[in-house]
C-alpha cells in the first residue's frame, strides 16, 4: 500500500510537469507582474483561505488527504529537488534560443514547470503546517514551527515576486547617479551610486593554434605567465624568451608600460619538433588602442592569442543614502551589496576596454517582502536550533 502510495504520488507531481510543459508551450512564459501590490496580498489571502478550506473538508472528503499525506510530501519535495537540479545544471539566459529555451529551462524563475510543482509543494507544506496547528497537541511544536516558517518563506518568495524591482544602473567613474533603467523606462533609486574605481583580474594568456584556411582553432591551448617557460602545442614546442603582461607597441616590437589599453605581449620562438624548422616574432590579443599580433607557422597554421578571460572583476561604490548616510562597498559577481530591503549586483562592465574599463553596470533588486521572508529564515534558523538541542536532549534520557 505505501509503495502504492508513493506512486500515485509521483504520478501526480510526473502529470503537474506535462501540463506545464504544455502551458509553456501554449502560452510562453509565466508573467508574475499581475502580482504586484495590492494583488499579491490579496491573492496570498485566497489562497491560504482556500488550504484551510481544503482542511475543513478533508474530514467529509478524505481523499483531499491524499494532496498532503507524508507520500504527496515526499514526491512533491523530491520533485522539486530533482527540477531544482535539472535548472541548476542548465545555463540561466533570457536570451537563449532552441528546445531548452522553448521549454523553459533557460528562464526557470518564469518557466510552468516550474511554478506549478513549487505551488504543489507550497501546498504540501501549507496543508501539513494547517494540520499540525489543528492537531497541535499531538504534535511536536519544533516541528510545526518549522513546517510554518517554511511555508511563510515559500508564500512570501510566490506572491512577493511581482513587486520586484529590477534596476540597471550603468555607472561611469567619478560620475554620481540615481537613475537607472527598469522594464524599459527610467526609474529614480532611493539612493545615489558613485563608481570610484573598477578593478579587474584575468587568466593568463592562452595560445591557440588556428587552420588560417578553414579558420578553425585547435581545441588544445598553452598557457604562459613568466619568461622562459616551454610547452608544447601539437607538434610545435613553444618558447617564450620575452614576456610583458601590461605592454604597447613600438617601433621595434613592444615595449613593458602600465598604461591605459595595455596588453600582454609574449615574444616566442616556435620549432617544429619532426622537422626543427623555427620560426619567432610578437603575439598579442592587442585592445582598444591597438591591434592583435599572430605568428604563422606555416602556409596553413598560426599561433593567435584570444582576448583575455576575466577571473574576477568588482566595483567600488560610495552610496549616499537619501538619509544623509553614506556606505562605500567593493561589489563583485556573487557578493552583491545591501541596504534595506534592496540588493545591489555586479552584472556588467566595458568588455571592449576590459581591465581598462572606466564603467560599470550593477543591478539594484528591490524585495518588498525581503522582512517578512528575513524573519522567516532567522526564526527557521533558530528552530533548527532548537530541534538539534531537544533532539539532543532526548538521546540523552534514554542513556
């Protein structure tokens, strides 16, 4: 019967995918804008009135049961964690196109699929935290406060989501701005954002070789940091004998100078290792100021350096506050900055000026109910406290 239970289970959560499926493919992406305030609230009010009201009648109807039993749980949670992962492994791009994109699976915040098993889930847990409160007696208050902590992070992160506010801000140094763009039109920010410096750190150049008539570029690449290094690419062994990671050109060559469109420049010799034919000269992904240097090796084959690939890029800001504060922050990909209930990204910069580039492009996220879901989370932390000290205590008795 359990088995039986849990296939019904999973049948159900395999069914709520199809028919996302089939909405996504009908209707394109979900749009949550229709939950913006007061909609949000009020749609949140339904439907925790409609979850009690599926409780009251599950007594008269005890397959409505079957919505939140520990099987329906369990399949609807492990169905979330399995799409959660099929997502997670699937590049996030709004501007991708093919099957995955038409699915969805590029855009999963605003996929069908998605939505419809994380408002099965929600409901699990609202049904069971609805039970639990009925039955509180019965039940091990850790537990239901957890489950109901849970649940008030899910409702808030559903019905908050259309009060949202994206903001790009495009940020040039030294030039203070309040102003960015949202959906398109010009939205004034509670703040004022000042780009004091962008910083940047980059891979070390890779050599490629390239078929100069097919154009197409060997899948192998060689790396170098430091003069006199020697690697091997195909059937070439490779020597750097003069190496300047910040160079411009000149009238013989390159020469080292930190300066502004500065490049790495490598001067190789090159030797064939089954016929020992040499040949040497500049290589360089050049930048803005000036152009790349290729060496060919013969008729067919060169050596060519691609630009470089940022490692690690961030931005220093000054905020001011309209309260008069001021905060200074070094804000980078994955470690946003916050003040209140905004969030503040590292999402862009001038890729043509690279190292070099004198703006940035952060993005300001603003959660009307970051409160409610940051309570939430800190009173979910505490109760897991409180479930590993009372667990504790009870192995402790039965010693």
């Amino acid at each position: 019967m359990t088995q039986q239970g849990y296939k019904k289970s999973f049948i159900n959560c395999a069914c709520l995918f199809l028919v996302g499926t089939i909405f996504q493919l009908i209707f394109g992406d979900l749009d949550n804008s229709f939950l913006h305030f007061p909609w949000g609230i009020i749609i949140a009010a339904i439907y925790i009135y409609l979850l009690f009201l599926t409780n009251y009648l599950t007594d008269k109807h005890p397959c409505l049961y079957r919505l939140y039993d520990h099987h329906a749980c369990i399949a609807s949670l492990t169905s979330m964690v399995i799409i959660t992962i099929i997502f997670g492994l699937t590049r996030q791009d709004d501007q991708s196109t093919g099957l995955l994109s038409t699915l969805g699976f590029t855009r999963m915040t605003s996929s069908w699929e998605f939505n419809l098993l994380l408002i099965y889930f929600t409901s699990t847990v609202g049904l069971t935290t609805i039970d639990d409160i009925y039955h509180i007696r019965k039940r091990n208050m850790v537990s239901v406060l957890s489950h109901l902590f849970i649940f008030i992070v899910l409702v808030a992160g559903i019905f908050g989501s259309g009060d949202k506010i994206r903001v790009h801000i495009p940020l040039e140094r030294n030039e203070p701005t309040n102003m960015g763009i949202s959906d398109g039109k010009p939205y004034q920010l509670p703040f004022t954002l000042t780009l004091n410096n962008f910083s940047m750190e980059e891979y070390d150049p890779r050599i490629y070789m390239v078929d100069t008539i097919s154009g197409v570029s060997s899948v192998e690449y060689v790396t170098f940091n430091k003069k006199g290094e020697i690697k091997q690419l195909g059937e070439w062994s490779i020597k750097v004998e003069e190496y300047y990671d910040m160079a411009i050109p000149d009238s013989i060559g390159f020469r080292k100078l930190e300066h502004v469109g500065a490049a790495p420049a490598l001067f190789i010799r090159a030797t064939n290792i089954l016929n020992k034919e040499q040949v040497s000269g500049w290589i360089t992904c050049g930048s803005f100021i000036f152009r790349s240097e290729y060496i060919m090796l013969n008729k067919q084959y060169a050596l060519f350096m691609p630009p470089l690939i940022a490692k690690h890029y961030e931005s220093d800001v000054t905020l001011f506050h309209s309260n008069a504060q001021k905060h200074h922050y070094k804000i980078e990909v994955n470690h946003p900055a916050k003040i209140g209930a905004w969030m503040i990204y590292q999402v862009g910069y001038d890729t043509e000026r690279g190292r070099w580039s004198t703006s940035s492009t952060l993005e300001c996220v603003h959660d009307s109910w970051y409160g409610v879901v940051h309570i939430a989370l800190w009173m979910l932390l505490l109760t897991g406290v409180l479930m590993f000290i009372t667990a504790g205590g009870g192995k402790k008795g039965k010693l």
